[in-house]
C-alpha cells in the first residue's frame, strides 16, 4: 500500500492515560538520517505501565481516513463512522488486529475493539489509495513527536533498567518496515536524538478508478 503522511496529533507531545508514579522526563528529538531534519508524528514509547482503555475513531472522509495515524492503549474501542457520499469497506490484516467491516454507509454496527499492542495498518476494499494506521500501545508513557520533531516522556522508574538503560520503540508510517517499530536503547540521563531512514512523502493524487464510480453515490 502506498504510504501517506497525513497526521493529526501533531502538537501533542506526551500522552497521559494513567497516572503512575513517574521517576524521570526523557526529552527526545527524531531527525532524518542527516542529523538535522526534524520528523514529525513519529510515535515513541517506552516502558509498560498500563493505561486504561478508551474510546476513539476513525472517519472516512473525502477518501481518506482521519485522522490517518491513531495512538490508543490496549484494550480501547474504535469505531469507523463513513461521513462520505461513498461506501467504504475497511479492514485490517495485521497480526495485532484483524477485522473487516464489509461494504456500509454511516456507521458499522459495532465498535472494533483492539485487544493486542502493535502496529495494525487499516485499508478500504474499495478505494485503494487509502490507508491508515492505530497503534496500540501497552505503556501510558506513549506520544508522537511535533513539527520540530520534539517529545517529551514522563518515565516511571519500572522503565529504567538496573544500568540506567531506558528501550524505546519508535515508530513512523514511513519506516521501510512500517510493520513494527524500531528498538532503540538510550541513556535517561540526557536528552536523546534519534535518526529514522524514511521512505519519501508520496505526492500521486488517487482519481476515482471505474470501481469507485460505481459506489459513489448511496
């Protein structure tokens, strides 16, 4: 699937669904391999607190999904509300969650509920250029960097090793293997830059192919 660079969220820098005891906050910058670039809405996590469950979504709207990258906690409901004047038919082979929701207008029966942490890629049937991602976190100290590429996260001392190591998955829709995210260990201590070789920003413009003619109208 071709993949797109639409992000809301863009502003947030840390996500807070629990509330544990924190030990240390780890500043943190995502750059371009030429160590200058900022990355925006790449996703950082680190250690495993839990966090409780919540309810979110994910619209269709002018054939594309918003927002097109969904940071929630294991366990949370999404539910896909179609607010086009097409049908859509969404779903997902990844092995952290896999669904389909076959051909509907306005809203699915039911809410789908991500159980699993990882990385799920969502698709439409219908409409080929669209594509989305939800990332399921299993930690609280979870966000997504800014247009400056910045993050700030509030650590629990659970996540600093006995070496004073933190690991942190980092995660962008544009990694070659945007099927996991990369594993990189950093020091607490200090403020931490990492580089992302990433695959280039698509700009193709999708037209309508004959198949989404036939579905444009309800």
């Amino acid at each position: 699937m071709q993949r797109s660079t639409v992000f809301v969220w863009t502003a947030l820098s840390i996500s807070a669904w629990a509330a544990p005891s924190f030990a240390t906050s780890l500043d943190i910058r995502v750059v371009l391999e030429d160590g200058q670039t900022p990355v925006p809405g790449a996703v950082v996590q680190a250690g495993n607190t839990p966090a409780e469950p919540t309810k979110a979504e994910i619209a269709q709207k002018d054939r594309a999904f918003h927002p097109q990258v969904l940071v929630i906690p294991v366990g949370s409901s999404v539910d896909f509300p179609n607010r086009d004047n097409t049908q859509h038919h969404v779903y997902s082979f990844s092995p952290a969650k896999t669904f389909n929701i076959a051909l509907y207008a306005d809203r699915p029966e039911a809410p789908i509920v991500f159980d699993k942490p990882g990385i799920v890629e969502i698709g439409c049937n219908i409409h080929d250029h669209m594509t989305g991602f939800v990332v399921v976190a299993d930690s609280a100290a979870v966000g997504r960097t800014d247009e400056q590429g910045m993050l700030s996260l509030d650590l629990e001392a659970s996540a600093v090793t006995g070496n004073s190591i933190v690991e942190l998955q980092v995660w962008h829709p544009r990694l070659a293997d945007n099927t996991r995210p990369l594993i990189r260990e950093v020091a607490p201590d200090k403020a931490v830059t990492i580089a992302l070789k990433l695959l280039p920003a698509p700009t193709e413009e999708h037209p309508l192919d004959r198949l989404q003619q036939r579905f444009r109208d309800l």
